[in-house]
C-alpha cells in the first residue's frame, strides 16, 4: 500500500475524478510553484470508486478558486496548517473566468489583440455554459474534456 505522508501547511485536493489530476495540475499552474506537490491517481474511494488527490505545501492562497471552481465545482479544497484541517472551502462556478480557456471564435477581438484577457461570463449555471465577454462565442464547462 501507497503510503503519503501528511503535510504540515498547505492544501489538499480530494474528490477528483479519477484521471484527472495532471490536468488539474497543469490548469493551476502547480508546475510554476516552488513547493512540494504530491498528486495521487486512482486512489480507493467509497464514494467515487476512483479518485485523485493533490496534496500542495503552500498557502491555499495562492491557488485560483475560481479556476479550481470552472474545471470542476465538486472537488473538495482542504486547508491544512499544524498537520490538521483548518478549514474546508467549498467550490462553486465562478460567474466570470479569465484566462482560462480561449475563444473558439476566429473573428473575436482576442484573437487578433493578443493582449486583451480571455473573459467569458456564466451565462446558464445549469447547463454549465459560458460565453466569451467580446462576442458571445458558447464555452462548456472542462468537466466535459
């Protein structure tokens, strides 16, 4: 048996769909941060079959909930500080994302003025869309790539 050791400060991520986490991984930009990250796939889970979880020694902080939130809200964002859970921030869609994903659309302004941010606004919470800011383009939520 797999054998993670706790972390003394930091986050975890649980309850990710099994497969899941280097795309978390990557979305987050963990790769950018100068601390420990630990990501285990396909863990046992009595509620999911399957799981991945992250465990990150840095402050929650510097995370984007919002993002986190986008790729999927059902994931469980767990504070860490002393070795003990602190705190359990829940996840939800974010009303507005940015920089996130690009528009699909060849003749919206971000594709020609690289320097513009990717906004798109959620426009039906229920079906998970979003709409580019600029011209409207349709973007479904990531849980779906």
């Amino acid at each position: 048996m797999l054998n993670v050791g706790a972390i003394e400060e930091g986050f975890v991520l649980d309850h990710i769909k099994a497969g899941k986490s280097m795309t978390i991984y990557h979305d987050l930009k963990l790769d950018k941060l100068d601390c420990c990250v630990a990501i285990i796939k396909n863990a046992r889970s009595n509620k999911m079959g399957k799981k991945d979880i992250i465990k990150v020694e840095c402050p929650v902080d510097m995370m984007n909930l919002d993002t986190l939130g986008f790729i999927d809200h059902n994931i469980t964002v767990n504070v860490i500080s002393g070795g003990e859970i602190i705190e359990k921030k829940e996840l939800k869609l974010p009303k507005k994302i940015v920089n996130v994903i690009k528009c699909r659309n060849p003749r919206c302004i971000t594709s020609i003025e690289q320097e513009l941010d990717q906004v798109f606004l959620l426009t039906d919470p229920g079906k998970e869309v979003y709409r580019c800011m600029y011209c409207e383009e349709k973007y479904r939520g990531m849980r779906n790539k």
